[in-house]
C-alpha cells in the first residue's frame, strides 16, 4: 500500500497525481517500490518508470538534550549503519509531540516519550521517499514485467493453495475476487516475502520530523501515521520500537498504513486478534474489507479492452477526468472509442447501461500508450495505492495466478 492511501488521505487528494501498504521505486517492490522501497507497491504513477530516488538532506542533531535545535544546516548523506545520525529523544519538538499525542489519545506520556525516544533518523528513508527524476518517460511494459514474472506466480500459486477457504469466504462476505486479493498481496510483498527491513517507528519519525526537501511536504501525514503507530502498539500490547515495516512505515502482508489497520484490518479467522504479518486470513480479510469500503461492486468487472478515440480531441476529452470513471459507454462510443467484445460491454449493461467508465491511459516510453475502460472496481483498487499502473498490475497478477493454478 502507498504510504497515502488511507482514507484520509484519499479525501485530501483531488486527482490522480501521486506504502502509504509503495511506490515502481514507492511500490512493495515499493511499496511500494506501499506509496511503496522495502515493498513492491508503495508507488503513485511515478513509479511506473524505475528510477534512483533523489539524495535528500540529512538533519542536524541537536548538541544537548533537551535543549531547542538550531536552524538546520544541510548535509551529506549519512550511511544507516552510522550511530547515532539523530536520536530523536535528544529534539525538544520530538518530546513535545509525544506530550500531544498522549494527552490526545490518553496514553501514558512517559510510554510515548520513551518510545519516540529509542526513534531515529534513517537516511535511507529520506532517500527513497524522493520521486524520480523530473521528465522520466512511464513504461507500462517495463512495470508490468516486475510483477507478472514466474517467480512471483508460482508464489501466489502456493499462497493461494495455503488460503483457499479464506479466499472464498472473503469474496462471499465482500464481494471481492479471490484474484484481486491476491495480485495486491503479491504486488505488495510477494506473498509476505518483502515485508520491510525498516523500523516502523524509525520510519515515521524521519518522515515526521525530517521530510527531506525537494517535494511536497507530506510530514503532517506521517505524524499522524505516528501518532496512529503508538495508540495501534498500545491497544495491541506490542512493542511500538520492535517492529519492522517498509520505509514508509507500511505494515504487513498488505502494507497497510498503522491508520489503515485500525480502521480497516479484521480479524477474519475469529482468534481475537489481528496479525497482518503471520496470518494469511486477517491479511486476507483486511485487504477485501479496505476495497469494500471504498466501493468495490459485486460481479462488477474491473475493465474492459478499449480503443481510444483516433481523435486528440475527443481522446483529451475522454482523458480529461483522469482515472475517476465519468462516462456512459454509450459516451465512450459517441466521442470515438471502440470496446473490443460486445460479450465484455454486454457484462455492465452494453452501450445502455449506466455504469460510470474512465479511459485509464498507461504509457510505454516512446512506444504508443495502452488504453482500458476502468470500472468503479479499478478506481477502487487505486483507492489502495494512487496508480494506474499498480492497479493493472494487480489484476493481470491476479489473473496470471488463477490461470497458473
């Protein structure tokens, strides 16, 4: 999941322009890349084109505790492995938040404060939140070849062999294919194979409290996400410093941001307890939960095959909504498109029907672009990670699963 797929981030963003969990430098290979990296799916659409993630500054650590940090100079890039690059229980703003955050969520302000205080600052993070290069050609072909690929289709072959009866009782209680969950699980962290070598807290402390230059300042974002991390560690009794994640703070099988597991995630298999790392039901169950909740549609396909308009005009207006679906068939017809099957279009109605569609366009470098019709269900998946191009891929993935099998 891309480190800004939660809900309310979802609100906050208006176009289809950017894991949370990633990225294809954001994906689980984020991202991420989960927006995602240490996944492969924390990625937005710039990641549809593999790139060395921009160098991002490094903070100046404060000379004494407690004591206000001085203006921050920039600085090289220091290595991981280096001690001690910032430890933020050194930064009075650190404890601060920690104070606020306890008062907020009625945790115990020196469970808070000792937590952020083991936090530190990872370079590497800083590094690869960063976008690609400025005018980087996209290349759907090259994206999908990270995914659709025998090494991962055999993984998700065997993973869904492992959770067949939770499979099916998620597509049962939901409405959400067994394939779409499994694309998403195997573009996220190939079956629980990449799931972040990153602190989670070390994550969202960078991100919150060092947001490299060079982007949009997204640190009000991952504070939250911190703050999110502290009260999911607290009511789950675990250790808020233990745990690892991708390097956007992405959480388990699904990469789930910590907002997006307390709201999203389930406990599917009824043990009372949710474990999105181990478990393959909870996983499972939480991934088909989150795209319910964002308007998947029972028996509703996710795309049909298109031909774009020859036209620039009518294509810009096709276009023009991005990804959001806006228009009838009917429309698609009127401004120029050909659909490939009358047995595809005759599965949302025909020309007559009035289920919403969008002229999703992926680009393929210098060759020319590939065109789908996506349905509601597509625009819910990039409700999971703000792509294009990461919603193809899950479902090819998926499809490539189900056919393998």
């Amino acid at each position: 999941m891309n480190p800004y797929r939660t809900p309310a981030h979802a609100v906050a963003i208006a176009t289809h322009t950017a894991r949370t969990p990633i990225p294809a430098w954001l994906s689980c290979a984020a991202l991420a890349v989960c927006l995602a990296g240490a996944t492969a799916a924390h990625a937005a659409d710039e990641a549809a084109a593999p790139a060395k993630p921009a160098k991002a500054a490094t903070p100046t650590q404060s000379i004494k505790k407690h004591r206000a940090a001085p203006a921050r100079k920039k600085a090289r890039v220091r290595s991981d492995r280096e001690p001690d690059v910032v430890i933020y229980g050194h930064r009075d703003d650190v404890m601060r938040f920690g104070a606020e955050v306890a008062a907020r969520q009625g945790l115990d302000m020196g469970w808070v404060q000792a937590a952020l205080a083991q936090s530190r600052y990872v370079p590497s993070v800083a590094k690869l939140i960063m976008p690609p290069p400025a005018g980087t050609a996209k290349n759907w072909a090259a994206y999908r070849e990270r995914f659709i690929e025998p090494r991962r289709i055999a993984a998700g072959v065997s993973f869904w062999q492992a959770n067949e009866r939770w499979l099916t009782q998620a597509e049962q209680v939901y409405g959400v294919p067994a394939e779409i969950v499994v694309g998403i699980v195997g573009v996220e962290t190939l079956y629980g194979q990449h799931l972040g070598g990153y602190r989670v807290i070390d994550a969202l402390a960078t991100l919150s409290f060092d947001f490299p230059t060079g982007r949009k300042d997204r640190s009000a974002f991952f504070k939250e996400e911190l703050e999110q991390w502290l009260v999911l560690s607290h009511r789950e009794g675990q250790d808020p410093v233990a745990l690892k994640g991708s390097y956007a703070g992405a959480l388990g099988l699904p990469q789930f941001m910590p907002s997006s597991v307390i709201k999203y995630a389930v406990d599917f298999d009824g043990d009372s307890h949710i474990d999105l790392h181990g478990n393959g039901a909870d996983a499972i169950g939480s991934v088909a939960h989150y795209l319910a909740e964002f308007g998947w549609q029972r028996g509703l396909p996710t795309h049909l095959e298109v031909v774009a308009p020859a036209d620039t005009s009518e294509r810009a207006t096709l276009l023009a909504p991005d990804i959001l679906p806006s228009f009838t068939a009917q429309q698609f017809i009127e401004h120029g498109a050909v659909f490939g099957s009358e047995v595809d279009l005759a599965r949302i109605g025909g020309p007559a029907g009035s289920t919403p569609l969008a002229l999703v366009e992926l680009q393929n470098g210098d060759a020319a672009p590939s065109h789908v019709a996506g349905t509601t269900n597509f625009y819910a998946i990039t409700r999971y990670n703000w792509s294009s191009y990461y919603a193809m891929a899950v479902i090819e993935l998926g499809a490539a699963v189900r056919r393998a099998r």
